[in-house]
C-alpha cells in the first residue's frame, strides 16, 4: 500500500469510486436492506468480481508507531486496487466513529480516498459516504 498521493491517484481513486458505487447500488437493488454486514461484504466482493474490479477482502492493516510496527489486529474490509478503502456497515444510522475510523484508516496506508457504504438504508445512494485524506 503506502502510496504517494498524486494528481493521477486521485482520478484514478475517483475513477474506482464511481465503479464501486454502481456495485453497491447493484448489490442493494438485489439484497434490500436488512441483512448482517458480512452477506453485503460477499455480496459486493461478488459484484466487483462481476466487473473486473482488483480488490483484496479482510486485508490486514498494522499501525506504525514510531517506526515500530503494530500487529493490533486491524482489518479493512474490502481494498480496492490498492487505491479505495471501503468499509462496510449495516447500521440503522451511520455513528461519527464510523468516519473517524476509516480516515484513520487512510492515514495508516497513506492512501487519498475511502468510501463508508451502509447497506441499512431503504435507497443506496443515502448510504454512501466518501472520506478523504487531506
């Protein structure tokens, strides 16, 4: 991961962006909402497989704390092409945490662009929320 963030990182991030919201709105369209996190997790890493879109589930994240590496464990649901963090919940309400986690997430691999995506919502576009770092 750690990739510097560039002018073409940031379209290309834009660009994926745009490709992971038609998955998750395609996987909403046919799973509702309602479900547990983990079927909306398979479910989109089914769609972004449907599409050719590179992703890696569950990818382990350490945190550095003064050059010293952390295993404490964390895990960013779904990464895609090494550029867009996507973290998943299926909430009746998005909590603040939510944010401050996943952008803290950015900032550990040093990347621009994360989505939050929440499936408990009647219309998918309610439950998209777009992080970014700096």
């Amino acid at each position: 991961m750690n990739h510097k963030v560039t002018k073409d990182t940031k379209k290309k991030s834009d660009l994926l962006s745009k490709k992971i919201i038609g998955a998750a709105i395609e996987v909403h369209r046919h799973l509702g909402p309602g479900l547990l996190e983990s079927a909306y997790e398979q479910a989109l890493c089914c769609e972004l497989s449907l599409r050719n879109i590179n992703f890696e589930r569950q990818k382990h994240l350490p945190a550095d704390y003064k050059g010293i590496n952390l295993d404490c464990g964390y895990r960013i649901d779904i990464l895609v092409d090494d550029l867009v963090i996507i973290e998943l919940k299926a909430v009746a309400q998005l909590d603040p945490l939510f944010e401050a986690q996943l952008l803290t997430y950015l900032k550990l691999s040093q990347l621009w662009l994360g989505m939050l995506l929440n499936f408990n919502v009647s219309v998918m576009k309610h439950g998209i929320k777009r992080i970014v770092n700096g």
